[in-house]
C-alpha cells in the first residue's frame, strides 16, 4: 500500500485557515487521495477526495501538487468542532485494493 | 436508522471467551468493511465485503478471527479465545459501492479482562 506522510500535530486558532500537509511521494497513476477525519470518541468520516484536479465540497477544500507527490487539506475557517485526527490516504482506484489504510493521521487542536 | 449501527457499543468478556459484535450497514450498502483501532492509532484494517463474500481478509490477525456476511448486509465479526491484546474499538464501515465514500459507524469498545 501506497504510504502518506502527515504531522503529527497542529494547532491553530477558532475562525482561521488551516492548511494540513501530506506528502505522498510514491502515488500511483491509479491512486485517489482521500481525507478522512475522526472527532473524539466517533468513528471516521469522509472529507474529501481527488486525483489530480483541486476540489472543492461544504466542508473543505483540497490543493494537490502538479506531481501529485504533496497535498494539503485546507479548512477555510475552522471552527472548534474542527478538532479532529485527519487522515491523509491513497486508495487504489482499480480492481485491486479496496481498503483504506490509515496512517497515524494529524492530531489538529484549535484554539479558541 | 440512516447510518451505519454497531452493537453492543460496549462489551467486557473475560479472557479465553468468546465474543460477537455486530454491524448493521447503511441500507443497500454492498461493500462492508471491520476495523479495529487501538488507543492513539489509526483504524487497522481486518477484513472487506463485497456482498457476500470476503473480497479481502489480509488484515485478520489470526484464526481466532472471523467474520460472516451471510444475505449482504448485517455482518458478524467473532473473536473465539479472547486474549487481553484483543481490547480495542472495532469499526465498521459500509459504502455504496467498492471505492465510495465509506460510512463508519461508532465502533463497538471490547475490554479482555
């Protein structure tokens, strides 16, 4: 399985940009990047997701690298149910693997 | 209910037991999967349905591990011999189809006492 590379940690303050960083430097032609985020105490839930172009949902947008080797999840103005883990993740669009395999993820604490 | 269902959302069992978590998938969902998540780290993939059947068991940690998705949809995940390392939160999720957006539920936290 593809690997993704995400901080740790971050911070940042209530009704600010957040931008979280992936780096995934071995992606394949045939790879989606998938955002998942996991609130305390809750299972994960879906963010977003793309292949080369950027895209845009409600709630957040997703900036991928010309090279597809880096991405960055941006929350325009985070709000404190924004505090999360968030996933960075690669998902095999063809008939091979199906599952999503998590890494350690991005602990993100905002700050009133 | 409108989203994925696990239960029971709490279970203690004692060592050596044997134990049975459920998950009721999103209505028409085809694909299922189980995760299992241990305190500070990420989800650990155990096993996918496609329909009925296990399209990928990789991720089962051993033979005490099982799981069934008998008429595709409510599956069972079954743990025989239960070992204090077995204590985690086990996820499920469903999506519509093989690489959709996946629905988790709350997960179902097993204690090994």
């Amino acid at each position: 399985d593809a690997k993704t590379t995400q901080p740790n940690s971050m911070e940042s303050n209530e009704e600010e940009p957040v931008h979280l960083p992936c780096n995934h430097s071995t992606i394949s032609g045939t790879d989606y990047i998938h955002w998942y985020r996991q609130l305390p105490s809750q299972g994960p839930e879906y963010v977003i997701h793309g292949l080369t172009s950027n895209v845009n949902n409600r709630m957040a947008s997703l900036a991928i690298a010309e090279d597809r080797k880096s991405s960055t999840l941006i929350l325009h103005r985070a709000t404190l149910r924004d505090a999360a883990v968030y996933y960075c993740i690669l998902r095999d669009s063809g008939q091979g693997a199906q599952k999503l395999v998590f890494g350690q993820g991005t602990r993100l604490t905002i700050n009133p | 209910g409108a989203g994925v269902s696990q239960t029971p959302s709490n279970k203690v069992t004692e060592k050596g037991k044997y134990v049975e978590l459920r998950c009721d998938p999103i209505s028409g969902h085809t694909a299922l999967y189980w995760y299992r998540q241990s305190l500070g780290q990420g989800p650990e993939f155990l096993i996918y349905f496609q329909g009925t059947g296990a399209a990928d068991d990789s991720g089962l940690p051993n033979d005490r591990f099982f799981a069934v998705r008998p008429e595709g949809s409510v599956s069972t995940l079954k743990i025989q011999r239960t070992e204090r390392g077995d204590s985690a939160v086990y996820l499920c999720a469903s999506s519509l189809f093989r690489n959709t957006e996946a629905f988790f539920g709350q997960g179902t936290r097993l204690t090994v006492v």
